[in-house]
C-alpha cells in the first residue's frame, strides 16, 4: 500500500511512528512523509527571527532528507509557516495551548485542501491525533477529521506527546477527534534502533532524549487509531 504519514514539522512522523517504519505494520509498506509546516524558524542554534526562516527552513530539510534515507520513507513539503513563525510568539502557552479552536483558525480551509490533493495519491493518509496540543498538531488533526468521509484517514499517536500521557488520557483526547476510534499497535516495543536513526540536532534536547529513553525501558509500543467502520479502519485492516 501507499501510506501517507502527515507530519506537522520536521521530525514529527520518524519520531511518532518510527518503530512501525522499522520493523512493524508500515514496513511492509511505501511510506512518504508531508511536512505541513516546513516554513520554520525554529532552531536552538539561533534566536528564531523572521528573516532566519529561509536558512532554518533549509537546514531543517536537510535533517529531515537524512532521517529519510535512515527510515527509507519519501519525502513532500507543504509551504505553510509554523506557529511560531506566524505568530512571533515565543512563550509556549502560545503553541501549546488546549484552549485553541483549530476551526477558528484560518489556516485551517487551505491546509485541508492540501491534505485532500496530497491524499489523492494515497490508499491511506494517517494525521496525528494532536496529543499535547500543539496548535499546529491540533489543525492537522482537525483537517484531516474534516475530510474522513472521503478520504481513507488513521490518527498516530504524537510523540513526544505521547510519552506523557496514560492511554485514558490519549483516549480522551480521541473522543475529541469525532466518531468513536479504535486503537491498535503499530509496532513492537521501541527501542533504542529507533532512536539512533532519528537525526535533528538541531532541536533535540535533554527533554527529547528524556522521552525517548522512557519509551525504551518502558518498552512503549507505536499505536493507530481509526474511526470505527470507516474508510480509514477498513485500510488499516488491510495493512
């Protein structure tokens, strides 16, 4: 099959699902990664101004193309701006913000639109569920959710995100998603193969390496959520 992993940033899809690109459900699979946001100006390198975007955008690409050819996965880009970009905010109440409305916003309409031409050339389009409630995160799940009649749509589990959270409270946040999902594995337990692919230093920390550790000595495992009886769950089962 030909699976469609969005990723609101680079990084997100290898470090969400990068256990199940290795050795479990999406190996067996042609797997392409569309970063959404891919104007960015995000780094720890750098104080993130506006006029850095072009030269962080790159750099940022160029991670992302190497943690691609670890994975084996293609890659698309989308040219919208991050949250931070955006915005010009720094403090993270700012982007990761549980009171945010993705349906207000109006980035919402177009990156729906690219999501449903990019998901043309797929049999299955898997968003993230936008645990930790990056705004960003939240207005892809959102886009996605909105075209889950038409379009073959699973949900991943954002990670770091996910390390954070129990599985009553990511289910929570799936009830938030619209009709009743199902949950699944994707993988066997992560382990630290997964790791020693993901390559973007120039974001990762302390709280990165943090999480990913935890995920290995608690021998978390990658899972797959879809609506149940909907396009989305009946490509799942064929997976």
């Amino acid at each position: 099959m030909k699976i469609l992993l969005l990723s609101p940033h680079y990084d997100d899809a290898p470090l969400s699902l990068g256990q199940s690109m290795l050795n479990g459900v999406l190996s067996r699979h042609s797997v392409t990664v569309g970063v959404l946001f891919a104007k960015t100006n995000w780094t720890q390198w750098v104080h993130p101004t506006r006029g850095r975007w072009p030269l962080v955008s790159a750099l940022r690409c160029a991670e992302e193309l190497r943690t691609a050819l670890n994975f084996r996965y293609r890659l698309k880009l989308a040219p919208f701006e991050e949250a931070i970009l955006r915005t010009g905010e720094l403090n993270v109440e700012s982007y990761l913000n549980q009171a945010f409305e993705p349906s207000t916003s109006p980035e919402l309409p177009a990156l729906a639109r690219r999501i449903e031409n990019w998901s043309r050339d797929f049999d299955l389009t898997i968003s993230p569920m936008g645990l930790g409630f990056h705004i960003d995160h939240s207005l892809t799940a959102a886009a996605a959710t909105s075209l889950a009649d038409r379009v073959p749509i699973a949900f991943y589990e954002d990670r770091p995100y996910a390390s954070w959270c129990t599985s009553e409270e990511i289910a929570v946040i799936a009830q938030h998603l619209g009709a009743k999902l199902n949950r699944r594995g994707a993988s066997p337990p992560i382990t630290e193969l997964k790791h020693g692919k993901i390559w973007y230093p120039s974001q990762f920390d302390q709280f990165f390496t943090g999480t990913a550790a935890a995920d290995v000595e608690q021998r978390q495992v990658e899972h797959l959520w879809s609506a149940e009886g909907g396009l989305g769950e009946a490509a799942l089962d064929m997976l």
